[in-house]
C-alpha cells in the first residue's frame, strides 16, 4: 500500500495538526539537537532559537507541551568529527535525535506529533544532501541512504519523518521501505515544493549545513520556476504516498501554495523559515512583534496552509498572540 489516509487520523494530536482550522493547532516549533548534556547553546542569527542536547531538548518540550504546542519537528546537529561523505551517522539510533524521539514518545505517546528531518546534509563532510559521485549529487545512490535514515526516525517513533532532500522518487521508496518494516502508521511530510532559496542562510549556520563546494541548485527548485513545476512535484509526491506536501520557503511562495492546495487532496504544509524569522526578529521588537506575525499567519492559512513550522511559535504561545 503506498496511500494510507488514515496516518494522518492515527492520534488525536495528528488530526488536530492536520485538519483543526485554527492558526494554534496548525503550528509546530522546529528544534535543533546536538550531542552531549546541559548543552543549551543560542544560535546568533536566529535570537530566540537554541541547539539544545537530549536533555535540554526534553524539557523545552515539556515546557511547550504544557503551553499548548503539541507539534515538532526536530532536527540533527552532527559534529563535525563525526562527519563523513555517506552521512552514515544520520542513521544511527544511538545518535542525539534519535534518543531524543525515543525519549519523547515514551514520555507522550500520541499527545506529541513528532516530525523529524530526514536528508544528508548534516552528516555530510560536504555539506551535500546526497551522495558526492564525479563531483555531482547522484539521485539513485542517495535514496537508500535517505530511506535507513528515515527507517532509523521510524524505530525511535516519530510520527511523520520529513524528507528535505529533493531527490526524485524518495518519497516512493521511503514509502516502501516503513511499508517492509512493518511501520504502516509512520506518515510521511515531503517538502515537495522546495526552491533553492537564499532565506535558509541562518539554518545552515544553525546545523552547520552549508555546502563546501557548489550549491543546491541540481535538486531544490529553481527560484524562477512557475506553477507547473511546483504542481508535477506536488502532484507525484502525493501518488508516491507522501502524507503532508509541503512549500519552502513561505512568504514569497504564497501563489504557489494556493497554487498546490488547490491541485492535492492532502494537508498542505508551509516553512516560515530561519531567513524570514530572522527579518522579522531585527526589524521588529516586542510591542511590535506580535501583530505582525499574526498577519503572517495569516497569510499562510490564506493562502491555503493547513500546518505552519515556524519559528515563531513557542512566543506566540507565551505571548498570547493568536487568542
Ligand atoms: C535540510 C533543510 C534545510 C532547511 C530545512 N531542512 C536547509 C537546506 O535545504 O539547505 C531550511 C530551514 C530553514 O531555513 O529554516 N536540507
């Protein structure tokens, strides 16, 4: 089976994320994990924003649970030492993320939708999101890469793993491959439609990302590209069994998420992502801030976006933007 509905229905906090047409219930805070413990580290670019090891993690979670976030999506920091061309650390379950799911799911069962990133490039001594061959990023070699590592997500729980790595047919694979492993209810969110944007500077200093050499230019999509593209990604996305589609980045995306809503019949996702947050965080200060994120917001569900990763969310939370 490669389309399974009812991934999306299989907790109460899934349907609240996926189909509750409030803002609050659409929003989910992304982390940054690291090894070691007490590790509670700020990320300059991104005020506000931490990489935090396992047990740093789980209490920031606990705290956002209690505030009402019940939606994250995680992310891996390697180090450096740790690095090499096949990235062959993002898939081990004795690594930081992978603890941290464990941990979480064991904690909250399925109160807790938890999303994790599943690509190379953070494991990479390259930077790259595949595998390097003759100095290109080969598709084929890298989706048995990209689908041990979304297995290893899957055996620590998470709920949906997140494939950010443009490559074609992953989503197919990765599909088959929860399918022989008997993880039938691990959904899959396929950033789908994502383009070679430059407003994920901040992240990649964030999880030490960026490319040594090149760009992403072979796989994300071309900034100049029109709705066609981003609909064909989409579209076979969602036949290949992808739970969640979603857009990348945001604000200057907004046609096209009309554009995709309009075409699949799955909940559409949007990234705010690290270079709007960090707009938004340098030209605006707290009596400022929270109108203007709630119209951000609000331009997202308008456009059609029934789920928002955005870094906003724990201070609209805290702050009571959004009652
Ligand atoms: C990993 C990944 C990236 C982001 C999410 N997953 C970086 C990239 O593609 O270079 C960007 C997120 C953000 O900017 O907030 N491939």
């Amino acid at each position: 089976m490669n389309i399974r509905p009812r991934i999306n229905r299989w907790t109460i906090s899934r349907r609240n994320l996926n189909f509750s047409s409030d803002i609050k219930s659409s929003l989910v805070q992304a982390h940054f994990v690291v090894s070691g413990s007490g590790v509670d580290e700020p990320i300059q670019s991104m005020p506000g924003i931490n990489r935090q090891s396992v047990d740093v993690l789980c209490k920031t979670i606990a705290s956002d649970m209690a505030l009402g976030i019940k939606a994250h999506m995680l992310f891996a920091v390697v180090d450096h030492h740790q690095k090499d061309p096949t990235a062959s650390k993002a898939s081990d379950s004795s690594m930081p993320l992978q603890q941290a799911v464990a941990k979480l799911k064991a904690e909250y069962g399925g109160e807790i939708v938890i999303m994790t990133d599943v690509c190379l490039c953070t494991a990479t001594d390259h930077g790259h999101c595949g595998i390097v061959h003759n100095h290109q990023i080969d598709n084929d070699l890298t989706i048995p890469e990209l689908c041990k590592i979304a297995l290893s997500h899957a055996e620590a729980g998470a709920d949906y793993v997140s494939a950010s790595d443009m490559m074609d047919g992953r989503v197919k694979a990765i599909r088959a491959t929860l399918e022989e492993s008997g993880h039938v209810n691990t959904g899959i969110l396929s950033y789908s439609v994502k383009y070679a944007s430059s407003f994920y500077g901040p992240f990649r200093d964030a999880a030490s990302s960026s490319p040594s050499f090149g760009d992403r230019g072979s796989h994300q999509m071309d900034i100049r590209s029109g709705y066609d593209e981003a609909i064909l990604e989409a579209v076979s996305d969602e036949g290949e069994g992808a739970d969640i589609i979603m857009v990348k980045p945001a604000l200057t995306y907004l046609d096209v998420v009309r554009q995709v809503a309009d075409a699949v019949a799955r909940p559409v996702a949007v990234y705010n992502v690290s270079g709007e947050y960090s707009m938004v965080m340098s030209s605006t200060d707290e009596e400022s801030r929270p109108n203007l994120v709630r119209e951000i917001f609000h331009s997202f569900k308008r456009a059609g976006a029934d789920i928002i990763v955005s870094y906003h969310t724990r201070a609209a939370f805290v702050g009571n933007w959004l009652e």
